[in-house]
C-alpha cells in the first residue's frame, strides 16, 4: 500500500539532478562534435540590500558532485524516453553512460570573504563536461554561501556571545537544515540543534527541552526535575511555557545543577534582566541565559547594545533562510572558449545582464597592518600585485587539494572577516568594498565585443 | 585524497534527521517510563504579508518518513557517545533499536485550502514517538506548503497561460530544487525544468538553451540552425543574448519549425509585443513566446493586464524561494495526552505563542455554490455541519490511505482554488477568511488553563 517517495538525491542519480536544458544543450554539442575545451565561471552578479560581502560556502559539496556526477543506466533510460531527445542518436547515450568528468576546477576556500562580481568559481574542461555541471554547482553554492554570509552578520552582531543554529525547522526541507547548520558553522556559530549535521560534520551538537517536555508533565516544577534526574550535567530548562518569571524561580530550586535557563518569547530584554536578577539572588551566577525566538541580526544588535542578560542566542528561521534576502543571484558563464587551437573570449549583452570575458583570477590587496584594502578582478596569469584568492581544487578530473577541516573552513572566515574593515560589515547601509577591474581584463572584453560583433553581422 | 561528503540523507540515518532536544526528550519520556498515549498538531499559527490562504503540501514526504523513520546501530552508537546522554541508561538505547511508529495520522489531503490556526496534520501515538517528529515534519511541511501557496498566486496572476518552474539554480540546495518542482506542480504549475523531479513524479519537463549555447558557436544564426538540426521538434530559442530584436529575426529564419523563443531580459511588455510582430509578420503565428527573468506574481499580473504577448512563464528564484515570504510559521503542538486512563488537555501560554488543546477537526462549510464560506475549528466528533478536512492517513502505525497521484493533488488545490471567492486571493491585502473557533473547543480551552493553574499553583 506503501507508495509513498522520500524524492531523496542519491549518487546513482546526480546525472539527472539539473535542469534538462543542460543536458539538451549537451546532446547538440555532441552531435555537432563540438569538442572544444571551455572555461565557466560563477559568480555572484549582484549582492543583496545591506550586504557588501560574502563568505564563500559550499566548496566541498559542489566538489563531490564534480567527482561524483555520472548517469546510471536507469537515469539513460529515461532520457531515451523523453519526447524532447526523440532525434537524439544512440552515441550520444553511450557517450553518457561513460561521462565523467575529467577537467579543472579552481576555487576561492570555503570561508573566504568574496565580493559581488568576484569568480568564486571556475571551471575549464570539455564543454558538454562543463555546460552540465551549471544548475547543481548554482544551487549548493547561492545557498550556502548566503546561508554563511548571514551568520556572520549574526555573529557580528552577538559581539563574542555565543550563537548556535536552531533553524532546521524551517529550512527549505530537512536536506535544506543539514546544509545550513554546516554554513552557518562556517560563518561563525559555534553549534546546531541538528543532529544529522553534527554526526556527519563532527561539530557540536545542542539543545535539551521543548515546551512539550513541560506541558507532557503534571507541572512546570515536576517537569523541571524530572529532566534535571536524567540530564543532570545539562539540565537547561525552558521557563516560558506558562510564566517567565515564575517559570524562573522553579527553575532555580533546581539549585547548583542548574546549568542555563531558555527564554522563547516576550521582551528579551526585559525579561534576561529579571531572570539574571532572580538567578543571581539565588546564588546561581553560573547559570547561562539562552534567548530564541525569531532573532536575527538587527534585534540581537539591539539586544546586546541594550545590555540583556544574554549569554547565547539559539537562531533559526532568519539564519536559514537568510530571511531578508532568501536567494543569491549567482551565476555560471561562460568566458573562454578554445577552438581550433585559438582561446576565443566570450561574453553575453544581455540587458542588464552583460558579463566580462576570459579566465579571470581574484587579486586581493591588504594594506601594511594585513587588512583588506581592495580587490582586482584581473586575467589569470596578469602580472597584478595582490594575493590570487582562486586556487587548484581539481586537475583533470581528480581531486588536488587538501580539503580542509570544517574547523579551519570557520578559521578562515573568521580571520577573513577579523581583517575586513569595520565599515564593510555594518549591517544597515555597508559601504562598498572596492573591486576594480584590470586593464587585462578591460582588453579582453573589447577583444571579445570585436569579435562578436564580426561573426554576428548578418 | 577524496574526502568530500554529498551530506545526503539516507534512509538508514533518517532517525538523526532532527533537533537534538526531541531526542533527550524522548530520553527523558522513557527514562521516567512515560508511555502516555498523546496528540500533537501541526499548524500554521499567522500568515505571511498578502495571504489569506495556504495550499497544503508534503504530506508524501511527511508519511514517507513517520512509515521509515528509525535508528541504525550506527546512529545509535553516535547518540551513546554525546556527552549529553552521558546518564542516559542502556535500555533507552535498546529502545531506539527498536523504534518504529505505531500511532495513528491525521492530515488534510494535498492540494488542500487551509486557513491560519488550522491543524494541517494531527498525530495520536506513544509520548515518545509523536514528540521525536517534529523537526522532520515541520521542515518538510513548512517549505512545500510555501511554495505550493506561491505557486498558486503566480499561476492565478497568469489567468490560464502556462507557468512552468524554472528554479533549481537558486533554490536551498540541490534538494530542495526537487522538493520545491513538486510544490510548485501541486500549486499549479504545468512542469519543471528539474530532470531529476520529472523522473521521480512522472511531471512534464522542459527547457531547451541556455545563453552558453548561443555564446559557444560562432555565431547566434548559426547557434540557432544548429540547435534546430538536432531537436527539430523541440526548437525553443533565447534571442537575448545580444540584441533581442535582431535575435527574433534570426529565430523566425528557422521557419516553421520554429516552435518557440525565449525573452530572459529587457522590458518584457515592450520586447514580447515586438518580437510577436516579427514573428507574425514570418507567418510564424504559432511561435510561442516564453518570458523568464526574476517573474513573481506581481510581475505577470502587471504583463497579464497590460496585454503582454506572453504564452508561458518561466518563474524561478522568485517562487522556489517563496521570495517574499521564504518562511512559514508551522508548529506542532501537545494537545491531548492520555494519562492513567484520563485524556488531559494541554496548551502553553507563552506570550503571543498560546495553544489552544484539544485533538481538533476543521469542518468547512459551502454556500449553495459549492463555494468556500467558513470554516470552522472544533473538536474531533464534535457535531458541527461542514465537511471535515482532515482524514485518517496512517493507523496503527501503517498507511491507511489512497495516494493521490499529483496530477489528483494538482486538481484538489485547483478545484479548492477556484471554490475560494476572489477576494482572498487578491495578491496584495487579500481578505481574512473566516475561521470560527467551536463552543467547543472554546470549554476545551477553559478545561485545560483550570487544569493547568490547579497543578502549577505551587
């Protein structure tokens, strides 16, 4: 009776998890053999309302989908199905059912601040082996690095107090809340409520009792004993369910055990007082005070301006949705192509849409003290002072590059961001951080204007 | 050297799928030997800005895993080694072993009109079991709910033309591009560009180019005539990548094998209204136009209005994301529990976070039309007139319930659209459905808060 589909990704199936535009463009550039070696690059064109950064995210799942990508004899089959690839001829599926790929990646690392128009992403290979990877490497990097971004504006604003993820919830399914707990890490929380993340992350892993724990009881007293019987070394209560205050003081006769009580709604600010005052009468200044409910950077700002008793912030929703701006505008294209031996530039007009040609590198200048100053978005290989941010992370189809740990992926963002000045990360009206475009580069787009414009003059 | 994980959820893992507080929860339950039986909803407490209804979706998913939820020897030997479960005895861990559902569901059918407040879902089954599924279930219910709703408000906005997602790219995570192409079917959407959605679901699929195909050949006429020799059938092109217009004419070339173009930039109105004179001028009246770019609902309903020539739309960010309103407020609630053979009543009082208890049933009530008039929540068995929503979908643990196919949850959410007056589907400040409280439920809730202070009067 059971019919019922999980629609879980799994690996014999990456080949299908994209948009079937990629993969008709795939067949016509194989029936015409066109077997071109090209360059894409991903890129986040513009950045949303009041952010003039990014943290990179979502490097290491994008690089086991390029190593891991293949078409499963049942994905072929139902391609071969498919009305649209009636004229598709059989090489083609033969051709996939061996498709792996088999080019260069480079890189900025996870954790790596980055700036509208940056390459955060590059990739040369065969152009069908390219061309497919665009929808799946879109779609793990817009959100993990949006999700990144957004927690280090939360972090900032927490100013060293501790914030954790408490989002799965209400993330875009429950793959969504794995994702998220994983880069809202990198951006600087120091834990999730999600389990599954913290098994396959290896990152700490919080939470202990919901108002069901509370209301499951005869009353709020019994409940808070019974949970401090069996978690005594983590016994931290939720003293809302009923009333804050008093929901404090029976909280308090847990005594020396306690180790933090959680507030999940009201006014936080007025509350964390009087809770810290009822705590500290009893002798219990070692009790933390953890706040949820609905926070994100602008009212944690004004929380820890106003001083709240606050010692953690537990957040969800607005982390991982990035709820003021739930979708980054990243995109894949294509710059260079090689054909016949020559690398030919490429670009599109598009109407607010244009984009700069050939394979670019990212070069970052700090001023004497190691603060960032300002990038250039020049040509690999052109000769500009400044740290190239892109780096190797697949050669010819293998991995290349030591994958760092999910701590150090938070070292890196945390140390990015510790050298970004101030001005940059304020979280309403942040200036704009300085990306100027090489003279390389400039050349390289009339190049390509010229050329376009002569083979396009029919 | 491979070190990369994909993060993907599997079967055998899915009982670590949620927060870490369900399970010390459910430790704690089992530690005290708390086997009430008790009942949790699952509901949407407000609406977002601009809607008045929601389009119930992710029930497959939500019974997919109440039926497969359960905790490997792997999973298991992680839980025993997290310090917070340091005193959590052996025979809990025997327990999980164990685990599977055994209580009973109640849900309102995909495709389902449901209103604020009213229980999309119920469960009854032992303490343990209901509280340890409400991470998954809110994630998977919350972000398909959303998008069906936004999908319903863009395909009323386009008055009977084809709207088709296009999303995958900007959606939270590769995952979560599947789950949001089945919401957005479910919604009203005729098919998804998602290859992976299409072969799970049976849906259509669709797309052809992308701006790489034009940029990849020498030239857009000769990208166009190549596209056309290997899909003959299928040959839908964009015309923006260089001069939209001058794209249209090299499009109408192709003759009357033409079968659509693609508009992706620009003044959509203006562009779509020019290029239709292009074509028709070709005798190319059969030439559909497809308009993609950052649509929303507000968007078509400006093109419908305006008379843009505009056959389809392809929406992306806008409606995977549900842009403007990228969370849903769902929560699941105790409601009941059955001890030593009384059922009790349960509710919290938090501040603006009240319950109301009860196990409750929607009764919707009809004009003389067959039009949607009112509805009502009150309790289970209650004798109210109206046809009650929410029906019985797992008994005992097992599926008790027809899938529907989506095609049939398409045409739920269609016929319950259409029997939805028109003011509460107004795009901006729609009306507030009516939705009473029972008498009751209103001396349910009167119970429960004496019950409560009685036993929480220390």
């Amino acid at each position: 009776m059971d019919k019922t589909k999980s629609l879980f990704l799994t690996e014999d199936l990456l080949g299908l998890a994209t948009d079937l535009y990629q993969l008709s463009m795939a067949a016509g550039y194989f029936e015409q053999g066109m077997q071109d070696t090209a360059t894409f690059e991903l890129s986040v064109r513009h950045l949303p309302e009041n952010r003039s950064y990014l943290v990179a995210a979502g490097l290491e799942q994008a690089l086991h989908y390029i190593t891991h990508v293949a078409f499963s004899q049942e994905a072929i089959r139902f391609l071969q199905r498919l009305p649209a690839f009636k004229h598709v001829g059989q090489t083609f599926f033969e051709f996939l059912k061996n498709f792996a790929f088999s080019g260069d990646v480079y890189a900025m690392p996870e954790g790596t601040v980055a700036f509208a128009g940056e390459p955060l992403l590059r990739i040369t290979a065969p152009l069908i082996e390219a061309q497919i990877l665009e929808t799946y490497l879109l779609s793990t990097i817009n959100f993990q690095t949006s999700v990144a971004t957004k927690s280090s504006r939360i972090t900032f604003a927490s100013q060293e107090r501790e914030v954790v993820d408490f989002g799965s919830r209400r993330a875009h399914g429950p793959q969504a809340g794995v994702l998220a707990a994983r880069a809202a890490f990198i951006g600087g929380c120091k834990g999730t409520s999600n389990v599954f993340a913290a098994y396959q992350l290896g990152i700490p892993v919080v939470g202990t009792i919901a108002h069901a724990w509370v209301m499951a009881h005869e009353s709020e007293r019994d409940s808070f004993q019974k949970f401090h019987a069996v978690f005594p070394d983590n016994t931290v209560l939720l003293i809302d369910t009923y009333d804050t205050l008093t929901g404090a003081r029976r909280a308090a006769t847990i005594g020396k055990g306690l180790k933090g009580i959680r507030l999940d709604s009201g006014d936080l600010l007025k509350l964390s007082g009087e809770v810290r005052r009822i705590l500290d009468a009893e002798g219990l200044q070692h009790v933390r005070i953890v706040a949820s409910g609905d926070l994100n950077e602008y009212r944690i700002d004004e929380l820890v301006r106003n001083g709240a008793a606050i010692d953690s912030f537990g957040v969800g929703t607005e982390m991982v949705t990035s709820k003021d701006a739930p979708a980054l505008g990243g995109i894949y294209k294509l710059v260079e192509q090689e054909h016949e031996g020559r690398l030919i530039p490429k670009m599109k007009f598009s109407a607010d849409k244009a984009t700069y040609p050939g394979k670019k590198q990212v070069y970052r200048k700090r001023d004497t003290d190691g603060n960032f100053r300002e990038d250039i978005i020049g040509l690999e290989g052109e000769f500009i002072a400044g740290k190239p941010l892109l780096t190797q992370v697949i050669k010819d189809g293998k991995a290349c590059y030591h994958l760092p740990t999910i701590y150090e992926m938070q070292n890196t963002a945390s140390d990015n961001l510790a050298r970004l000045p101030k001005p940059f990360k304020r979280l309403n009206n942040p200036e704009v951080y300085p990306v100027m475009k090489s003279n390389g580069l400039e050349r390289k787009r009339q190049e390509a204007e010229d050329i376009i414009a002569s083979q396009n003059n029919d």
